[in-house]
C-alpha cells in the first residue's frame, strides 16, 4: 500500500509529460517560425501598399509583401526561396483575400539576398519580387515610405504590424487585413527576451505580455512606424505570440543600399514604352530614387508626404 501514492505520482508525471510533448509535436513549441494575433480589421484603402504573395496555381495566400514602386515588390527571403517566379502572383489593391481576383499580378523574377542564411536565425531574410507588367496606381494602390539608410527606431516606438496571417496557432488565415498595435523593443532587450544574441540587421516587435503580433501567413509583410516600413516579417517563437519573445523583422534600413543596387542594377525593362512607367521611383527617407530605362540610378528630388 505504501507504494501505490508513488505509482500513482509516477504515472501522473508521465501523462504530463506525455501529454505536453503531444501539444508540442502539433504546435511545434518554441520553434522559430514565420508567423496576426487578436489585431482589429483594417480600413479599406488604408494601406494601399500591402500585397498578398499568392501561390500562382491556386490563389492561395502564402505571404505578406509591399510595393516599392509599380513593379518591384519586397517580402521575405524565406517565402520565396524555394519558389520559381511563374509559382507566384500577388493580389493588390484591396484588403479581401480573393482566389479569383482580377487584381492579380504574375512575378517575372525573384531575388533572394545572396548571404540569407536560413540556418542563422534567418540572416538577411529579404528578397525582391519583379512583376511582368507594371501596375497602375490610385488610392488603393501605392508604394510604401521605406526609412533612410541606417535610419535607427528608437525603443518603445509605437508600431503597426499588417498582414492576413492566422489569427491564433491552429487558426485560420483571415480574409481581411488586418493591423495589430505594438511596440519596438531594443536590440539588448531583445536578445535577452529570446535567450540569444540577434543580429544588428533585425528589429524586434511585440507586448511585454504577448497576445499580439504576428502568426503564420504574415511572412514577409510590412511593419510600420511612423508611416514608414521599418521591418519585414521574418520569425518568431511558438505559439503564436507567447510571452516573453517579440516577433523577429528584418531592419529595411540595414538594406537601403541592397535594394538600390538591386534595383538599379536590374536591366530587363521589358515592353514599357514611353510613358511615366519608364522610370521607377523607390520613396526612401524624404527622397526619391528614380532609375531610367538606362539603369542609371540617381537622387531626384525631395518627397513631401501628403
């Protein structure tokens, strides 16, 4: 009789046990992965700038992107670098996911940083997405505000996090867009939250508490401060937006020159003609990069915000 207490103690650890590492096998606990949570739905033509990256064979939402102008677009590297360009579309110019949308672009080519490293907590996890034709613009289609080079958030900042990513681990994409309010932790804390040292090309964003952030279909979408993208989606610990870990965004800043070599190093034009679309314009800080048709890149003028 003296042993029965001890059994029975024995076989409830092992149920816990048991029964934690089950939830951990479906959840996958604690795993870096690139995944909106408890966010409000965002206002029509709000974000004008925000893409769904689409699986070209079905329409399925696969990541979040923006629009750098009318024919680059910037997600993750890890949304795409697996992917050939006749794979993937986009979806522009309104917040309802729609797998039959006529607003929907093909890509014509993919550039996925040379140095990311996947294995190194997603290094340099940024990539350029070409479109075959150049979008139109109007009030729900826009390029986004990219920061200047080496532009430093400060910690604290309040910040905006976009995407139609699953609502909760297990959850489900959401056909609307949808906005989360957080805010910009410091490098130090950071790291110190996540139990490593990150990378100087990251910023991190989240709750103190958790609860809100993003989850799996956010990949690659924008995070904003002051109306300007100072992140891409990259990773995060799970599930979904546990304390105490921030999301994990590549720093834009950190690839201002990157995407400008890119871009201006990019000589297929294609069929564009003459008009205003001969030129691409990348809205950096308060000036615009413009590259002509010649692939020269230069400093135009001084951009006033609306």
């Amino acid at each position: 009789n003296s042993l029965a207490p001890t059994n029975m103690a024995r076989f409830a650890w092992l149920f816990v046990f048991y029964s934690l590492s089950l939830l951990c096998l479906i959840f996958k606990c604690n795993a870096f992965y690139p995944r909106i949570v408890n966010g409000t739905q965002a206002n029509e033509g709000e974000f004008p700038f925000v893409v769904s990256l689409r699986r070209a064979s079905d329409g399925r939402h696969k990541c979040g992107a923006s629009l750098l102008n009318r024919v680059w677009v910037l997600t993750a590297a890890h949304c795409v670098v697996k992917s050939q360009p006749e794979q993937l579309s986009i979806q522009y110019g309104g917040n309802e996911l729609v797998a039959n949308s006529t607003k929907v672009s093909n890509v014509s080519k993919i550039i996925v940083h040379e140095n990311y490293e996947p294995g190194n907590l997603h290094l340099n996890d940024i990539a350029l997405l070409r479109l075959q034709t150049p979008l139109k613009f109007g009030a729900k289609v826009r390029a986004v505000h990219l920061p200047a080079a080496q532009q430093d958030t400060a910690d604290a900042m309040p910040a905006v996090l976009l995407g139609w990513g699953l609502n909760a681990t297990g959850g489900v994409i959401q056909k609307q867009l949808q906005k989360v309010h957080l805010q910009i932790f410091s490098d130090e804390e950071c790291s110190q939250r996540h139990g490593t040292q990150l990378h100087p090309t990251t910023i991190c964003a989240g709750v103190p508490e958790g609860g809100r952030g993003q989850c799996s279909g956010d990949s690659g979408g924008p995070l904003l401060v002051n109306g300007q993208q100072v992140g891409i989606v990259s990773w995060s610990r799970k599930p979904c937006t546990v304390a105490p870990y921030p999301g994990v965004f590549t720093e834009v800043s950190a690839y201002m020159d990157w995407l400008q070599q890119m871009i201006g190093n990019d000589r297929d034009d294609g069929d564009w003609g003459e008009s205003e679309e001969s030129w691409e314009e990348l809205t950096t800080g308060n000036l615009i990069i413009v590259r002509s048709k010649k692939g020269v890149a230069s400093l135009l003028a001084k951009h006033k915000k609306a």
